[in-house]
C-alpha cells in the first residue's frame, strides 16, 4: 500500500513538472507550440479533464492558466479564447 501511495506522489509530482515545463515553453518560444497546444486541447486536456482524478483536473487547470498567460488572446481566435478561459 505504501509503494502505491509513493507512486502516486512520484506520479503527482511528474504532472506539475511537466505543466510548469509547458508554462515555460509558452512564455519562451510562443510562435514554436502551435502543435503542442493543439495536441494539449483535442487530447490531454481533454482527458485530464474527464477523468475523476483530482490531480490531473489539477494538471489540466495549470497547463490553461498559462496558456492564457502566456499565449493570450491574440495567439487564439476569440471563440477558442473564451472557451478557455
């Protein structure tokens, strides 16, 4: 049981790497991830947001923050924008 828990956390703790990892490439390099952000929208978001998982709604609500941080309203059309905000 205690193996499991520690897998979860290491699993956890990957996630929010990876979202602070793309928070970074948003800020940095905005014309170079336009197939990341498609990809984040038609298939990860997507299923962090459908699962019954805290963690990863977690995951999904940081990796939109800074998309609309860091991408802002010009990098999407108006409707997109909206939606994601």
């Amino acid at each position: 049981m205690e193996l499991i828990k520690e897998e979860g956390h290491a699993e956890y703790d990957l996630q929010l790497t990876a979202a602070e990892l793309l928070g970074i490439l948003f800020k940095t390099h905005r014309t170079m991830v336009a197939n990341i952000v498609q990809h984040l929208r038609s298939e990860v978001l997507v299923q962090a947001f459908g699962s019954n998982n805290q963690k990863r709604y977690k995951f999904g609500l940081f990796v939109l923050d800074d998309m609309v941080e860091h991408l802002g309203p010009t990098y999407f059309s108006q409707e997109d924008y909206s939606m994601i905000v």
